[in-house]
C-alpha cells in the first residue's frame, strides 16, 4: 500500500475483529483511500464496497476489492508485467512535470513510469487488468518517491529511497468480489446498502486527499492537466467541485450526521481521533440516533510527517512538531446487542497501537 495520511494500517485487525465478532457478511467503506480496511474485510469473508471520490483509491478498489483472484488470466498478468518492466524509459509530461519542474521522482525513474503508463493506456484500456497494472505502476512509484508521503512538497535533498529503479512488482489480489464506487459520500451514502457492518473514516480537518495526492490522480487520469505552484498540483485542484465538504470545518458537523443517518448498515464504526474539528461528545451525539454506542480508544503514534517538523513547499524546515502522539476513536453503534457482540471486552481493553 502507498503512504498515506490517515491510514488505519494499525487499526486493520480490531477492525477485522469487530467485523468477525459482529457476525457480518456484507460491508460498506465509505472513505476507502488505499482500501486497506476494505481488503481486510474482504480478507475475512465479506462482500465489500468500497466509496471513495479519488480516482487512485477507485483503481485500487477494483482491483483489491472487486477482482476476484480467481477469474484473473495469471499468465495474461504475467505476461503484461514482464513487458512492462521490460520497456526502457521515455520523457513524457510526467517526467517533465513532477521530475523536472518539480522534484517528486529522479528523472530516470519518471521516465519509465511515463513509458508504463503509456503503454497500460495504450494496451489495456478498459480490460480487466488495467486496475491491476496501474496498482502495480502507483505502488512502484510511491516506494522510489522523495516526499514525507504527502505531495503538497518534495523534500530538499533527494530522499535514499528515490535512487532505486523503479520495480513493479504483482499486487497481492484476494478471493472474492466486491464492488468498487467513485462518488460522493453525502451524495451517496443512503443507496448503497443495506449492508450488516459500515466502516466510516472521514477526513479529519481542512487537508484534502485531493491535493495531497494530486500526482496519483494525474497518473490514474492521464490528461496531461495544467498545474500551477511549486508542487505542480492540478489546474482543478482549485475548483470548487474537487473540494469536500468534509473539509470545512463549519459545514463538516452537519455533513457528518447526515452521513451517519443515512447509512443503511446493522451496525456502524465511525472512526477520527483527537485531533480533528469534533469532540468525542459531539462524535458520540452523532452515533447516538443508531441506538448504543461504544467507544474504543487507541494511543498512537502521529503521521510520520508530523514527526520531522513543518516544512515549507521548498522542503525547508520552518516549524517544530507539536505532538508525537494522538488518540484514535472508534465509535461502534448500533443496537445494545448488536454492539456488545461486536465490542465484547473491548470497551475495557483497548491497547496502544505503537505505530511499529
């Protein structure tokens, strides 16, 4: 998986385990991101949906969520791999753009996820493993990248781990279908079910996924965009329909419980953590119209760009870290049976999560 701001890498199995325990079969993961969440479900037996706006997190999903390892052609895949690792590199708009004009890749490597990329376009378009060959190139791609994870900036000097060829490597797919959607959670939060078990992870503050990760949409959309600033984010990134209400700390409230009303699941997770707009009584009050609510409390450690100080978009350092730690939330609501099923002794024995 890439890096990624907020990513509940460490709270996948109590997620995996209260998804078990609860006895569900069907799941609904309205902000996906990587689908790290979505897998493990899926992992576990469900059928899942995965919802998210980005057109990176909607490859991912079809390709870890709604493929099912077993119709996929293993030669075929092969096969497409080897000839993709094989093709030299070619300067195109993204070596130009994110290697030259700015500094998230060594050249040499752009250049090869410009010939890839153009060849997946070229070659798979609209066929079952282009999902597949595209999570492969973004994932390649993230582990030679010279950032803290987010592409709001480059860091100063080139990072060790960008000096690596670029090596694409298979995806690890699972067993199963799911279905993969890319919407709006408020527009569709009240269609997708009903499902036994939700998982709801919305953003926290005014960031937005949509230019912290503005290469990855480039990547997956291919369009060549105008960029403007030092990091070369996207033309639309300025445009009022790439911006969620989830990022507004005045509308965000409301949009929230709407979210949590209109989810038609048997048992609901919200998670956040004590760094975002609302207070766990607010949080509480919004799960609270499901029937009861439980709250799991995890000490973690904060997003490692947090951990290295505030740096300005020429990667020079200009701030100092505030805090090394927060605490994760996870609010399960539902009926009292329902989560206490779900819950079990967990309400009293929720761990720290080391960030190892």
């Amino acid at each position: 998986m890439i890096k990624y701001l907020g990513s509940k890498r460490r709270l996948v199995p109590v997620l995996g385990e209260l998804f078990t325990a609860s006895g569900a079969r069907t799941a609904l993961d309205l902000f996906t991101g990587t689908t790290r969440v979505a897998q493990e479900l899926k992992r576990r037996g469900g059928h899942v949906t995965a919802v998210d706006t980005a057109r990176y997190s909607e490859v991912f999903a079809r390709c870890y969520v709604a493929l099912d390892a077993g119709a996929v052609d293993d030669r075929a895949l092969d096969d497409a791999l080897a000839h993709l690792r094989s093709l030299p590199g070619r300067p195109g708009y993204f070596t130009e753009t994110f290697c030259v004009r700015s500094r998230f890749f060594q050249p040499f490597n752009g250049e090869r996820i410009d010939a890839i990329r153009a060849a997946i376009a070229a070659d798979h378009a609209g066929s079952a493993l282009e999902p597949v060959l595209l999570t492969s190139l973004i994932e390649a791609a993230d582990r030679v990248d010279s950032t803290t994870g987010v592409q709001m900036a480059y860091v100063k000097r080139w990072s060790s781990r960008s000096a690596k060829p670029l090596e694409l490597r298979r995806p690890e797919l699972l067993a199963g279908t799911g279905r993969a959607v890319r919407a709006d959670a408020v527009a569709v939060a009240g269609s997708l079910g009903p499902v036994d078990f939700a998982y709801l992870d919305p953003p926290y503050n005014q960031h937005r996924y949509f230019t912290n990760y503005h290469v990855w949409e480039t990547l997956v959309a291919w369009d060549a965009p105008e960029h403007y600033g030092v990091a070369c984010k996207r033309v639309d990134a300025r445009d009022p329909a790439t911006k969620s209400v989830f990022n507004s700390k005045p509308a965000m409230p409301d949009a929230l419980r709407a979210v949590v009303g209109a989810v038609d699941a048997r048992l609901l997770v919200l998670s956040y953590n004590d760094e975002g707009w609302l207070t766990l009584d607010e949080l509480v009050e919004a799960c609270a119209p499901r029937g009861a609510v439980e709250v799991l409390a995890f000490d973690s450690k904060r997003y490692v760009g947090a951990q290295i100080g505030i740096h300005n978009p020429a990667g020079e350092r200009v701030g100092e870290v505030a805090r090394l730690r927060n605490v994760e939330y996870l609010l399960v609501a539902g009926t009292p049976d329902d989560v206490a099923r779900a819950v079990g002794g967990r309400a009293a024995t929720a761990t720290a999560l080391s960030g190892t």
